[in-house]
C-alpha cells in the first residue's frame, strides 16, 4: 500500500498536545507522500494557527519531510487532473488537488479527514484515520 497524506494529518502530527498526534505520527513513520500544496498549508497552519515562529515551522517541515521525503510538486497537469476529477466527483479545488498529486504520486491510499471516508476516486481510497 502506498499512502499520500493530506494537510490535516501533518497538522496533527506537528501540532502540541493533539490527542490525534499519537495516530497521526504512526501514518507518518511508515511513509509516504505528500505534495508541495500540503507543505504550504501546513506553513500557514503551523504559522497562523500554532503560532509558531519561522524558524520553528521550517524545522517542523523539514521534520515531515524526513518521514516523507518525496513531495510531488503542483503542475498544469495536476491541476488538469484536479479540475477533471472535481467535475466528476464534486470535489472543491484543494481537495481535487490533494486527490490528483495522490495519483500522479501512484498511491492507492489517501489520509485525510475532509473527504469522504471509504470512498474510491479513480483508484485513490479516502481513508479518515481518526474515525
């Protein structure tokens, strides 16, 4: 199984005192992907949200980035790919966005919590890991 990781689930992983940290760490430390449209979110949350300093989100990506080395970069295609599959399957852009570098990734497995759970979206399964 190869997995792709949503914002939410680095979020967790990251954040202080979240009591879905112990699970979300667990996804993290058997690896997978990510892309380049989480690592923004995750700096505006970390930032914004955590409040915490630039330097402490730098170490903080850079730690998700050791877990999961491979961060699928934002391409015309992926955002073709989005576009078709958010027509499809009702998706909002940055949700279509995650599904698409999750498939351009070759991964059959997608955590998030902000789709729905069980769902299969052209060989992708939504997987809420905090249900």
């Amino acid at each position: 199984m190869s997995a792709f990781f949503d914002t939410n689930v680095a979020c967790y992983a990251l954040g202080r005192g979240d009591p879905r940290q112990n699970r979300a760490l667990d996804l993290l430390f058997r690896g997978g992907a990510i892309s380049v449209q989480v690592l923004n979110e995750l700096a505006s949350v970390l930032r914004n949200k955590l409040q915490m300093s630039w330097k402490e989100t730098g170490l903080a990506i850079e730690q998700l980035l050791i877990l999961c080395p491979r961060a699928c970069p934002l391409t015309l295609e992926t955002h073709q790919t989005a576009m078709r599959v958010c027509a499809r399957y009702g998706l909002a852009i940055y949700d279509g966005l995650i599904v698409a570098s999750a498939m351009e990734a070759g991964c059959d497995t997608l955590y998030t919590e902000d789709m729905h759970h069980g769902q299969t979206i052209e060989g992708v399964r939504i997987v809420n890991p905090f249900l």
